[in-house]
C-alpha cells in the first residue's frame, strides 16, 4: 500500500514540460552523468555527443531501457530525449526506496519529448512499456538539474483534431522556403489550429530538423508525416510512381483533409515552383481532395472512419487566380518580435541537412515569391480585402 501511494505521487508531481519551480534555470549536467544501457554499452558516448546522426537502439534480446545516475552533489530535473525513429510507448522511472517508480508516460509517438521531475532524483530510466517487442533507440539526450528547463526542451501536444488551416509540403523545409512566415503568423501570433503536414517522408535526420525548425516557430502541435518516400524528379508521374502511384498518395491526401477537418488548405503551386514533380503531386492531389473528401462515394475507408469533409478554401502557391499577397514582414509579439520571414529564416538553419544545396528563404522564397498565393477554389465566396488566408472563416469553429 505505502509503495503504491509513493508511485501515485510521484506521477502526480511530474509535469512532462517545462515549468518554472522558483529554482532558476536548470543547468545541463550531461557530461557529468553516468549512462547504463540495457545493451551496446559502448554506444552511450553516441547519445551525448551533440550530433543526431550517431545513435543507440537496444539489441533484439530482453528488457530495453536506459539509466541515468546524477553525480554526487547534483540531481536529476528534467530529461530531454530525441529518439532516434518514432517511438513505441515508453515510460520514465525513479529510484527510490530500493524500487523503481513510474514518473511519467508517453502519450503519443513523439520523435522528441521531455520528462520534467517537480521532484528531483538521483537516479532515472526510460524503458520501453513492452520491453520485449518494442525496442528502445536515442539519437541524443540532455540531462538537467533542478530548476526551469530551457525552452528548446521539446514537449510536443498531439496534432489538433481539428484544424483552422492546414499547410500541405511536400518536403521538410518547403514549409519554410514557399510559404514563408504563414506557419508562425498563423499559429504563434494569431493562435488559429495549425495542422502542418509533408507529402515525403525525407527520413530521420530531416525529421528531426523539421521538428527543430518547427519548434523554433512557436508550433506546438505534433506535425504529420506522410510514409512516402522522397523522390528528386520533375515528371509528376514519375513522382507519383515513386511514392506507390497516384491513388495511393490521393487517398492519403483526401483521408489527411477527412481527419483534420481544415476550414483552409495552403499547398504548393500546380507547376511545382521550379519545377519538382513531388511538389506538383501535392498540389495535384490536394486539388482533387478538395471535392473528394466531401464524396462519400470515394475512398469509403477513410470516409466511413473520419466521416466526410469539404474544405472551405483551398489557396496555391503562386496561383495567377484569386490573387493574395501575404505580409511576412511584421514583428510578431509572440516571437519577441522577429517578423514571419525572419521566424523562417531562423527554422531553416536547423536543417542542417540542406544547407549545401541551392535553396533557401532568402534567395529561393524570394525568386518564387512566398507572399504571393492564389484561390484555387472557395465555397464561401472570393476574398475582398485579400492578404489573409482566413478571409470569411469562422476561426475555431466546430
């Protein structure tokens, strides 16, 4: 009984983000601590060594987890993990009185989390919740003392059930070159239910950047990420071919507008900006959605799951129809004052990935002006006044 009263409390006590507890800022103690690991032990240096490209995944045999023991004199406050493929549930534990105590639990399959412990401990773990099927795997940890964590520790909430406006990429870091500053004006600043989705999945490292550069923005919500693989072409076929054919990536986009419910789709334009056959896939397919994610007639799976839904308005890039220019320029309270643009231009440097190739905000955004959209299509009428893409939408509405 006294232990399971301890294991309530203890649960209670912590708080998976961070917040401030009066003890001033937490100090990274990473290198001070020691690392056990339930196998690959030589591997431990990898997950705390700066760089997310070097990881641990346990080996294919017995319970998967990973110990963390604070030095004499220090404590443990908060943890700050970066996983090194989508998790399967996993949970936090402290020692204390001879026995391991459950602190916290993930609730859904974030790249990256935070366990933040109201009260300290000498000793922590991350285990798997089902050890012998699901293996654990860190790219990279951060280890805290008391006090308030950093912000840059991500804890991130499920994506919106419902979102205001949707912005459909097709690959990490197009969200920031061709849309400019749309996601943190509409998220961070106005606080409308942004629900950011990638056509291509472009694998774990861009993962983890698109989530670094997100974080950056002030977006909190979990993104969506397609299971598509990236593919360097200009022919939408061929594109189209590479991710399993064109239905299969149509479906996915109608089911995407089916489960987030989007009053406003933001997408690539129809001609690909330079002209990449992925980019035009995911304008192509999200013009096609537009009408059959209303039609219960197609893709009965997803309508019978999700119910249907009609999109409200659907904006492309650069579309010469319906014409909008957006501000990007203004300062954004939200952001200590960094306008649109510059809350982009600073996500892009976490995709360090792709900084040797020829694209950018600055230059590249610029060349395919990424304040310049057009209405596709609309059900509540053209746009008046122009330069928002919330124009005649209910903001929150059911």
């Amino acid at each position: 009984m006294r232990r399971s009263i301890l294991c309530a409390l203890l649960f209670l006590l912590v708080l998976p983000c961070a917040l401030a507890d009066g003890g001033g800022q937490a100090r990274d103690i990473t290198k001070a601590c020691a690392l056990t690991l339930s196998s690959g032990s030589r591997y431990a240096a990898y997950i705390t060594d700066g760089r997310i490209t070097t990881r641990w995944k346990a080996a294919n045999r017995g319970e998967s987890w990973l110990e963390i023991t604070a030095p004499a004199g220090e404590a443990i406050g908060g943890v700050y993990l970066q996983f090194n493929e989508t998790p399967a549930p996993w949970r936090a534990e402290v020692f204390d009185a001879d026995a391991w105590w459950p602190v916290y639990e993930s609730g859904f399959p974030a790249l990256h989390d935070t366990v933040r412990l109201e009260t300290p401990a000498q000793r922590l773990r991350i285990i798997s919740r089902d050890a012998k099927e699901n293996l654990l795997g860190v790219a990279e940890l951060t280890v805290y003392g008391p006090g308030a964590l950093p912000d840059t520790a991500q804890h991130w909430e499920p994506t919106h059930d419902k979102a205001d406006i949707l912005f459909l990429a097709a690959h990490a870091d197009d969200e920031l070159i061709f849309f400019g500053g749309a996601i943190p004006t509409y998220d961070a600043q106005r606080g409308c239910r942004v629900v950011v989705a990638y056509l291509v999945n472009c694998g774990w490292q861009r993962h983890h950047e698109l989530l670094d550069g997100l974080w950056s923005m002030g977006v909190r919500h979990y993104p969506v990420i397609s299971p598509f693989r990236d593919k360097a072409t200009r022919d939408m076929e061929t594109a189209y071919s590479a991710m399993g054919g064109a239905k299969k990536v149509r479906v996915w986009v109608t089911a995407l507008f089916r489960q987030y419910r989007p009053e406003v789709v933001v997408t690539h334009g129809l001609g690909g900006e330079y002209g990449h056959g992925q980019h035009k896939a995911a304008a192509n397919a999200a013009v096609r959605a537009f009408t059959r994610a209303a039609d219960p007639a197609f893709d009965k799976p997803s309508a019978q799951k999700y119910g249907v839904w009609q999109v409200k308005k659907l904006y492309l890039h650069q579309y010469p129809d319906g014409p909008i220019t957006l501000d990007w320029s203004q300062p954004l309270s939200a952001l200590d004052g960094a306008t649109g643009l510059e809350a982009a231009v600073r996500a892009f440097t976490f995709h360090v990935s792709q900084h040797e190739g020829a694209m950018d905000v600055t230059h590249t955004g610029a060349q395919y002006d990424n304040t310049a959209f057009g209405l596709y299509a609309t059900v509540v009428g053209p746009d008046a006044a122009g330069g928002d893409f919330m124009e005649n939408i209910d903001v929150g509405a059911p």
